[in-house]
C-alpha cells in the first residue's frame, strides 16, 4: 500500500467514523428533549452526505473541501467539550475523527497531487 492510499483510507476511515460518531451521539446519548431528533439528525449528520460520492471516488478536489467541512464539526465538539456537563466520549470521538479526517485529507490532495505530477512528467 502507497502512501496516497494510505492517506485516502485514513480519511475515509474518520469520514465514517465520525458519521456513526455523531449518529450514536444523537439516537443514542442523552440530551435535551427540546430539540427534536430529526432536525439534530438534519443538521449534524445531512452536511456529511454531500461529500461522500467524490470522498468514494477519491476525488481530491472533495477531499480539499471536505477538509474545510471538518472544521465545522471540530468547532462543534470543542465547543461541547468545554461546555458539556454530561457524558465526554461522543464529542471526544468527534473532536479525534473530525481532526483525523482533516489532517488526512490535507495530505492527500497534497500527495497525490505531487504524484500526478510526477507521472505526468516522465517520459512515455
């Protein structure tokens, strides 16, 4: 295994990580009753379909911007790290995914972008 592939993997491992993450932390954990379900559901796990096909196809141009996507939900679980009185695991699993999925991303597109070129420059 090359380390472009490597890479790739890396990212779509968080990517899915943090996915069931965050669906573990909002059917199961408990929170408030105020906010309904659905609409916690909608707006913290919806956002993580958008890049799937181009994160599954190993598009880089999807992992540059997933990577910007990831920053959301790292914001987010810092936040419920400092101000979250119950449980710790969820939004710590969020904050190590979410930072796996960025960081891997990142060298990724950088990778594989430095491979392309190099193939492109040799001699046929």
């Amino acid at each position: 295994m090359n380390t472009v592939s490597l890479f790739r993997w890396l990212a779509l491992t968080s990517f899915f990580g943090l996915m069931l993450t965050l669906l573990g932390w909002i059917l199961i954990a408990p929170h408030n009753e105020n906010y309904p379900t659905a609409a916690m559901l909608l707006i913290g796990v919806v956002p993580l379909l958008f890049p799937l096909r181009g994160l599954l196809y190993a598009n880089p141009y999807t992992h540059a911007w997933t990577s910007f996507l990831m920053l959301f939900y790292f914001s987010h679980s810092v936040g419920e790290l400092y101000s979250g009185d119950s449980g710790l695991f969820y939004p710590l699993l969020a904050l190590v995914f979410s930072t796996l999925c960025f960081c891997s991303s990142i060298v990724y597109v950088k990778i594989e972008a430095k491979a392309r070129r190099k193939s492109q420059n040799e001699p046929s």
